[in-house]
C-alpha cells in the first residue's frame, strides 16, 4: 500500500517536472496547448487511484478482448450473435434487391462462412420463389454478395 502511494506521488511529481520542462522549452505560441495537454495527463494521472477505487478503470484492449485475440481468430458467443444478427440482414437485403427488380421471393436464407469475419465470406443463400421469373437468379448473388454456393427452388 505504501508502495503504491509512493509510486503515485512519483508518477505525479515526474509528469509535473516533464510538464515545466516542456512549458519552458516550448515556443510563446504552443504553450497555451502544451499548458492545457499536460494539465490533462496531471489530471488523468491524478485521478487514476480514485477510478480503481470506484473499479471504473479505463479499459484497455488487452484486458477487455484478450491479447492477440483479433490474430488468432477466436470468437465468443458475441460473436455467434453478431453473425445470426448479419445473416438475417443479409437475407432481408437480397429479399428487397430482388423485389426491386420484381423477383417476388418466399424466403431467402443466408449461412455466413466460418472465415465471415476476416473476409466477409458467405458460404451459401438459398432463395425460395413464389413463382418462376427469367432472371439469373444465381449469377447474380453470386457476383453481387460473393457467395459461394447459391441455390434457387421454385415454390
């Protein structure tokens, strides 16, 4: 504990000789900005103990998603529901692109693939028609939204 308030009064007693330093080195016309971000970081450093207190740190990108955790691929249930929440807009998105072009469909189901966060990759679409029409249904999502398999059923 002692060590800490040490630590502390350390931290603020060398921000403030950078500070005094750096106000005195500075040009007339930046000392009013460089006035202002030092006596940002003081109050930042100042107030750090009573965050932790509160337990209202500032959270950091290690502690909140893990090191690495974007370079090794791995997802949690976020994740699951991030990817059900983008397959449903996708299967809303190409049900209205289709009815604009006067393709009237039942259903339109989209599977994200397993690599859809790193490349936006979409597995497969399935599209159920109310009746037939003369478009070519399957180039078209295929080119339009990358899919790699595409399968269209006639109601």
């Amino acid at each position: 504990m002692i060590s800490d308030v040490e630590a502390y009064i350390k931290n603020i007693a060398v921000l403030m000789i950078i500070s005094t330093a750096a106000g005195i080195a500075a040009p007339e016309k930046y000392k009013k900005y460089l006035d202002f971000a030092c006596a940002l970081i003081l109050v930042l450093a100042a107030a750090a103990p009573l965050m932790k207190l509160s337990k209202t740190d500032f959270p950091s990108f290690d502690s909140d998603y893990g090191a690495g955790y974007f370079n090794t691929g791995g997802y949690s249930a976020n994740d699951n529901i991030l990817k059900e929440t983008t397959e449903k807009r996708l299967d809303e998105d190409i049900k209205s692109e289709l009815a604009l072009f006067g393709v009237e469909c039942a259903s339109v189901s989209t599977k994200a693939g397993d690599d859809f966060f790193e490349r936006g990759s979409i597995e497969s679409v399935k599209v159920v028609l109310n009746k037939k029409t003369d478009m070519d249904i399957a180039s078209y999502i295929k080119e339009r939204y990358a899919a790699d398999k595409v399968e269209v059923v006639n109601k």
